[in-house]
C-alpha cells in the first residue's frame, strides 16, 4: 500500500491549500494516476467554485480512462453550486477511486460510493482517514452537530494568568503573537468576548494586521451597559447575547444565523463557561514568558475545576509553535 | 576579530563540558593557537582537578613559545587545590592571552592579569564576554552575593495551574519531563520545599530516574507536624527552617553550609514568597498541555502581584525545550 499512501498523502496536501478558504465547505484534494505516474491533480480553491475532482480530472483530459482517483472525500452526487462529481468520474473511466473519509453531509453519506459502485468503478475507503478527518475538523462538527466550531484563544503569562489583579491585560503577548491572533480572526466566522472584556480593554477585535476578512463579534452581556462609543461598535456586525443564556443555545442561534466558526477571546468567566459546557473544540494558549503573579489575577479557567489531575482536560494533536518571544500551543479537545 | 572570536568560541565550548561538574568551582575552558592552528585544548573537568589552561598547555608542549592562549576567564594567580596558572604560562612563554572575563574572586580579580601583563605577555579582557558570563551564573552569584544560585522549578497545566483545588498534583508533567526534573537535582546542591508539599504529596525528592547525587532537601514550615514516616527523611541530609524566616537568612544560611545552588520546587507560598522577594534567578516551566481548571486551585504565583502588565517580571535569555508532552520553557530573571 505504500504507493497508494504516497498518492493519497499527496491528495491531502492540495486539500490543505484550500484550509480558511472553502467554509462552509470541506477542503478536498484529488489526485489521478496513470502507470503510476500522477497524471491530473487539483484541489477545492474557493466556496462555489469547480471541486478537486472536476479540476484533477479536467488536467487528466483522457488519460483519466482506466486511471486511479485518489480524493480526501466521498464524491459528491448531488446538485448543489456545481452538478454531482460522480456524473464527471463516471464519464471519465476512471476505473478505481480511493476515498480517504465518508461524507457525512445529509445528501452524501454513502450515496455517492453506491453511485460508483452501480458503475461498475472500484471503490476503497478509509486510506489515510485520520489525516483527512484532521483537515476537515470544522466541517465535520457543523455537520455532524450542527453548531459551529469553537476555538479558544488565551494570551496568559508563564503563571498562567490572563490579567494582573487590576484588569490590564494590554501587552502580554508579543506584536508577532497579535499578528497570528489576526490571522486567527480572520480564519473565524466570529469572535466572542464576555461584556467585561470590552468594558476592561475596549477592542476592536478586527483585523487590522494582516488582510483578511473581520468575522462577526459577538458579545455576551449581563446587566452590564456597553457604551456605544465602544470600539467594537465601529464595524456594523455585532451581536450580544445575554450571558445568562447556556452556552449551547447561544452556540445554535449563531449557526442558525450562518456562523460556522467561533473564536472566543476572553475573559475569564466567559473561557470558563466553554470549557464547564465542554464546547470548546480547540484550545490555543499563547505563553508570554513573564510573570504577572497575584492570587486575584485572573486566569483561563476558574470556577469548580476538577477535582483530580487523572480527570485533567487533556489536549491532543498538540502543536508547538514558537512566534517571537513566545510560545504558541495549540491542541484539540475534541475531536470529529 | 573573527579568528579570535572562533578560537574563544570554541574555549566556551569546551568549558561548557565542565558544566554541573566543577561546582563551587567555575567551567573554564581554554585554546592555544599557533600560526592560526590550536596546537593545544584543555577545559577544568572536576572540582580539584587541573585548571583549563593547565590542561592546555599540557597538550602544546613546546608549541606554546610564542602562541596564543584563549581562555574564558581570567587564570588564576592563587595557591588553591592547583599551583598558580599564572606561573605556567609565563614559563610556557605562551606570547599573549585572550580572557573572555575577569574573575570577580576576591583572590582574582585582574590580580592575574596583572602578573602576566608584568612579566611582558599582551593581555586583552572581555571576547565573547555575555557568552562566558552565561555559563557561569552560579559561581558568579556565589562570588558576587555570598548567596547560593536559586533557579525555581514549576510544573503547571496549560491553564497555569500547580495543583487542583483538593490539593492534588501528581501526574501533571508526563513521565519524560520527570526524569528532568531528576536531572535538575542532581545538577543543584539542595532542593527546598514547603511543609505543605511534604504534607500534600510527601515527596523524596530525591534523585533516582537517573544517576546521579541527590541534593539537601531544605523544609520550610511553620507551625505544621511533618511526621517522622515522611518520604524525605529516608535521606540523613534534611534541613528544616521557619518559614516566617526571611527568605534571605534562609539563602544566607545555606551558604553558610557550603550550599551554592538551590532548586524551590513548591508549593504556591514558597514560590510567591521567593518571587516576591526577588530570589529567583532562574524560572523553569514544565507546561503539560492539559486543563484543571478553578477558582481555588494552586498556581505558581498568588500573593499581591503586580499592577500592570508593563510591571511584569520578564525573562531573559529563555529557551524552549520539548519534553515529551511537554513545553519546557527555561529563563533567567537575573543576570551576574
């Protein structure tokens, strides 16, 4: 299998060229051999625009007949922005198609599989499933859940708080740090905060460092009043909710709305009611190395918190990543 | 300079093999250079051992008439556990010396130079000087404050927690960044907790996931029992202090002992207590990517902290380092 890994591996790269830039659709890559030799590629580069499939089959041209497709999803079968892939590979003759992950989409789930197969093409699932599932993680918890997914984003000090005793927060990470937490942004739908930390800090929560689009802010508010001077009332797309609202409902009217990814930026009571509700799907701390210190500090997680280290929230797919003077990590709590 | 700069490069890293091994002693290392060749290596390999520039000179033989010596710090002109180095190289007729740093020892203290500038050999101070300093920040501290070296070593979860709010801490670092840990005592003369770590977790702190010597373990308690049953006095070599002693008599006391370096390895008041009397030299984080989470769980600096987050204590020359699971993240809070 080691050829067909290579090819696929290979799938799942052109995939990741389209990461931040197909929401809400999945990345995809598609890869055509011939004679074991890669005769068409391509890769889903836009929302609305041609899928992997149709772009590695149009580079194949006719060598596509009796060729192997190696493609991170299940083809599509329906009409949706552009006609069923399945049509495409079947008038092609490619005669194998290698799958990497179902589909778990309402209109796929397995039906564009069966499709091939009526056709008389050859069809295997699953090789190097773990790495598209990887890719895809936003997608497939919209699908699968319905809610958008949620990524938590903490700058803290080296013992671990947020803000000093006072509330300042300002400048605990580095410029290199607010410039990844731009480009963060600008791969959400949204961003939300708790009303204390607009009434503390005041931002703006754009992006402004890099180009990109601003996602939608989002505020959780109790009783507080947020002056409409406030700097995140600049731009025209904010939301507030009421923070007495749980977690979830909150979560379900901004898909209903069309969010499909929340990055929520703070305070402490806010971070704490993600993780207690278990709705945080991925946390990234941004570690300054310096030392804040004070025992009313806040911090990323308060609250009740476990009771012992074995029921500790445990990362995975952890990721280190040092940007100037520090350290990035960033890991899953749930995976889909 | 460049040539000179290589050659004294390439003394720092021969002193560094000293590092850990020459205590009280500093790490020395030294080059002879003839005609643009090192014709002679040396670095001081153990306490009472021959010095770098003995070493050295030993290997040149007669090549040392009329060369150049590198050395990371200025030679000795003193009787001690070794005759005088001042002596050898003048009789080696070694033409100019090349010392990245004076040596701040009463006994030194350019005396050395001195002598080798009298007998007629050309003496400059102070290539690669940050380099030869950063390697020996222990002795420097021992020489210039009469106090051992405190590097304090924390091992917190991504939310900057040391332990959950029952108390609880084992397990938090993974099984790789405690044979770190080990390796950190070994390379430290005593190791100092409070009573309440000994009375929460009832540690050794010992060193036995390596080989090597285990340090002092130093106790700091107030009015709490520690039963006589506990771990740590499995060992003979325990010292017990009042913690409502200044953490300045107790450093002060150490010393005294012939103590030169000091590894504070818990709880939460210790290491408020030392980082608010600006005790530590060195910081050193263990983060394990999990989360604890809570309000009143421990962490690595409660006390009054500081106001504004321009005011915090910043970390200079860090590193980091992967372990396992884990982010090391290593730094100095004060330079000698």
């Amino acid at each position: 299998m080691k050829k067909e890994i290579d090819f696929m591996r290979r799938a799942i790269e052109l995939a990741k060229k389209g990461v931040g830039r197909v929401a809400p659709n999945p990345c995809v890559g598609c890869v055509i051999v011939k004679n074991d030799r890669i005769v068409g590629e391509g890769w889903h580069k836009r929302f609305g625009g041609p899928h992997a499939e149709i772009e590695a089959l149009k580079k194949a041209g006719s060598r596509a007949c009796g060729a192997v497709m190696y493609v991170t999803l299940e083809p599509c079968c329906h009409f949706g922005k552009t006609p069923p892939c399945t049509d495409a590979i079947i008038k092609s003759k490619v005669r194998e198609v290698f799958a990497a992950m179902i589909d778990p989409s309402l209109h796929a789930n397995s039906k564009g599989i069966k499709i091939l197969r009526a056709a008389g093409i050859r069809t295997q699932i699953g090789l190097c499933e773990k790495e598209a599932l990887a890719i895809n993680q936003i997608f497939l918890k919209n699908v699968r859940c319905k809610l958008p997914y949620v990524t938590l984003k903490v700058a803290a000090s080296l013992d671990g708080k947020i803000a000093a005793r006072t509330g300042d927060s300002t400048g605990i990470s580095c410029k290199k740090s607010l410039k990844f937490v731009h480009e963060l942004r600008s791969e959400h739908d949204a961003v939300l905060v708790g009303a204390g930390t607009i009434l503390a800090d005041n931002p703006h929560l754009g992006v402004r460092l890099i180009k990109g689009k601003s996602p939608i802010r989002v505020i959780l508010a109790g009783g507080q009043h947020i002056p409409a001077s406030a700097k995140v009332f600049r731009d025209k797309n904010v939301i507030v909710f009421d923070s007495r609202r749980n977690i979830n409902f909150v979560l379900k009217k901004l898909f209903e709305r069309g969010v499909r990814s929340v990055l929520v930026e703070g305070g402490e009571k806010v971070f704490t009611s993600f993780l207690e509700a278990g709705a945080v799907d991925r946390y990234i701390a941004v570690i300054a190395p310096k030392l804040i210190g004070g025992a009313r500090a806040k911090t990323p997680f308060s609250g009740k918190g476990i009771g012992e280290i074995k029921s500790a929230l445990i990362l995975k797919n952890v990721e280190f990543i040092q940007i100037g003077c520090d350290m990035v990590i960033d890991g899953l709590l749930n995976l889909y």
